[in-house]
C-alpha cells in the first residue's frame, strides 16, 4: 500500500491561490495579463482544462467570474459562456408534456434561447352599441375603430380581430352587445425627413392642411420606406409619429393616391385625429377636386357604385350579388363641367365616400377616364406625366368647433397642359 501524502505539503489548488489573492504562474497557453486560459485553445504542453463559469439566470457574466470588458454585461453567442454550456451538454429524462428526449433545456432556462420571438402588442377592445343593427365585422371594426374600412379588412385577414374572445372568421357579422376586440400592430413610425418637398398650408396646435407634390405616396407601406408625406410631415412635426392607431400614418387622417397632388390633413393630437375621422366616417368633410377627362361632358350627374378590388385597378359593380361576394365599398361621386378644351372637359369632382382609385374608376366607367391614367384607360397628353387628378379643396369642422375651409391651386404641371388645350366653350 502506498503512503498517504502529507496534506501539509500539497500545493495549493489554482482556486485556492484564486481566493488567497495569488498570481497564477505563466504558462504556454495563458494571456500574459489575464492569467486565465485561453478559451478552447491549446498550449504548447499541450491541451488547457476547460474554465468553468457560472452565469447568471439572465444569461449574465458575474463581475469577476471573467476577467475584462465583458464582465457582468451580457454574454454573447460566441462568448465562453455560451460555449461552456454546449460542452456540457447532457440529455434530460423525457417528461409527460414535457420537452423531448436529448432536448437541452439550460440555454432556453439562461435567456440564451435565439429563436426569434413575436413583437409585443397590445390588444384592445370595443362594445357595439346597443342601438347599432348587426353589420359586417369590418364595417363595425371601420366604426368601432375610427380606420379605414380597407384597414380593418387587413386586420381581419391578419387574424387580429376577436368577436368575444373567439378568432372572427372572415365575412362574420356583429350584433349590439358583442365585444369586437383588435391585437393592434407594433408601432412602426416612419422616419422623419424635413428635406422631403410638401408646402404647409396650416398649422395650429390641433390640425395640419399640407399640399402633397404629385409622385409621393401619402405613408409607407412597409418599415423603413422613406419619400412620403407622412416621413415630411413627421420630419417637421415630430409629434405626429405618435398620432392615430397606424404610427406609419404619421398622423394623416386620409390618404391619396401618389399621383395625386393636393390638399391632406394631418391630426397633431389623437383627440383631434378621432374627431376628424368621425367627420370621415359620417362623410360630412368636403373634398373637392379638379379632373380632366376624355371626352364632352355638356352636363354634371353622379356616380353611385360601390368598387371592388380587380387586381391593380377597382372596378365599379352593379350587381349587388358580385359586390357582397366580392366585398364592394360603397361611393358616391359628383361631378359637375367647368370647362370643354379640345375633346377634353375639365370637371369640379366631389366625393363623399373615400374608396381607393375612386374618382378614377367611377370616370372611367362612364366612359370618361382621367387625361394620362394608363391604368383605366386614359389617352396620353403632351407633358402629362401622370393622371390629370388634384386635391383643389378641404373643408370640414375644425376640432375646436369653428369651420374650416382650405384650396390649392392647380399645381404647375397641369396648369401647364391645361393651357396647351385649344378652348372651347364652358
């Protein structure tokens, strides 16, 4: 049998110098500073014990348990954290409803799991009046909601809109008493961009009238897009970023097509932008605008169809089946001849309602599409670049109470192509 050695000359351990405050001796393989081992690598005698380190439960490295910049701070997926944790890796009995067999559980448990999680969200939720009569989920959600009725169709084909706690099916309908709620979108505010060209019209504490250039589209369509109305205004208006339930509207309470230049009208309060869209909704703002299209047009009338989407374009529906199939909006428009300039007519259009393309489709179904609109049909003209479409006048009641009205003159372009017509009577 061997004899025991005596206790009292065994050196000490590398923890034991550790706690008395010792210097580990140099050896190939360590930093020359640290003392400690370098991670996973080898010396010249050979290889270096791995150097346990214990993480906090958020995934931290205590300060002191390794040397350097990146104590106590989080521990990236490189760091020897990390990878001290895959080595020892051990496969966990399998329990009933539990995880699987050889599933490694401790990365999940240290906050170090990297599969990517869903943005938080809020939820919110309305009671449909009691005097309301049952209606189509998106038009109670457009009501309930002060949005578009485009819009809550999106969140309805999201799946973000509940009838009482229950996933809402498309074409559902709500009754008085239901409880309609939305998972509402994370914020995706839209950078501001002063430089961007939009006149101002009007600004006080509650409402902005800009004048948008033909060629800008009114708000992003998708995170990080810049050249919009709402990345100028916002850029101007800081606060608007924080306005209205879509933060990428930049407070807008409508919108127009790119195309189309003219007047829009920005909330700076969400006070304000709620009781704009109530104006929206009851269709009591004045929108006026100036069109010209192809043809003679000796007497004014209106346009009542709703539309419905056809790929890129909106097509007007008369029969009422097709549009219930096809989720028609409903749109009025009103026109009335100005002037007649060489088989052209410029028209004073009015639309209540607020479907999208819809003074360009309602036109062109009566066979009157729009100077330069492609899209529908229109006949091209010399210097036109785009549809001949321009938001001349706003007008609705002011949050304060007080009536407001606000014009735009025709832009330059298409006064420009305007007078190139040979004038003929009015």
């Amino acid at each position: 049998m061997l004899p025991r050695r005596d206790e009292g000359h065994r050196p000490p351990s590398p923890r034991q110098r550790r706690a008395r405050g010792a210097e580990l001796p140099s050896r190939p393989g360590r930093h020359p500073q640290r003392g400690g081992h370098r991670r996973g690598g080898r010396g010249a005698d050979g290889p270096q014990p791995l150097r346990r380190l214990h993480c906090t439960p958020d995934g931290r490295l205590p300060d002191g348990g390794r040397p350097g910049p990146l104590g106590g701070r989080p521990a990236p997926p490189s760091s020897f954290c990390t990878k001290s944790l895959r080595h020892r890796r051990q496969r966990l009995p399998h329990r009933p409803g539990g995880e699987p067999d050889g599933v490694d559980l401790r990365p999940r448990l240290l906050g170090l799991d990297a599969r990517p999680r869903r943005p938080l969200v809020s939820r919110e939720e309305r009671v449909v009046p009691a005097d309301v009569a049952a209606d189509r989920l998106d038009r109670a959600v457009a009501r309930l909601f002060g949005v578009s009725r485009g819009r809550a169709m999106d969140w309805i084909a999201d799946g973000r809109v509940r009838i009482d706690g229950k996933r809402a099916p498309k074409g559902a309908r709500v009754g008085p008493g239901a409880r309609v709620s939305v998972e509402m979108p994370p914020p995706d505010q839209p950078e501001g961009q002063p430089e961007l060209p939009i006149r101002i019209v009007h600004a006080d504490a509650q409402v902005i009238v800009a004048d948008k250039p033909a060629g800008m589209p009114s708000h992003p369509l998708k995170p990080g897009e810049r050249g919009t109305a709402a990345n100028a205004l916002v850029g101007r208006f800081r606060e608007l970023a924080n306005v209205g339930p879509q933060a990428r509207e930049g407070g807008l309470v409508h919108r127009l097509d790119t195309d189309t230049s003219g007047l829009l009208l920005a909330a700076r309060t969400d006070a304000a932008y709620a009781k704009l869209r109530e104006q929206f909704t009851a269709r009591s703002v004045d929108k006026g605008y100036l069109a010209l299209v192809q043809g003679e047009l000796h007497a004014g009338g209106e346009i009542a169809l709703p539309l419905a989407h056809e790929g890129a374009k909106m097509r007007a529906v008369s029969d009422p089946d097709y549009a219930e199939e096809h989720g028609a909006r409903a749109a009025l428009t009103l026109f009335t001849p100005l002037e007649r300039r060489g088989g052209f007519t410029l028209l004073e259009v009015q639309i209540p309602t607020g479907v999208m393309h819809q003074i360009r489709a309602h036109l062109a179904f009566i066979g009157h599409p729009l100077a330069g609109d492609a899209l529908y049909g229109g006949p091209a003209l010399p210097g036109l670049s785009r549809h001949f479409l321009h938001a001349a006048r706003l007008g609705f009641v002011h949050p304060d109470g007080s009536r407001a009205r606000f014009d735009s003159a025709l832009p330059p372009d298409l006064a420009a192509v305007l007078a190139t017509l040979s004038t003929g009577s009015r």
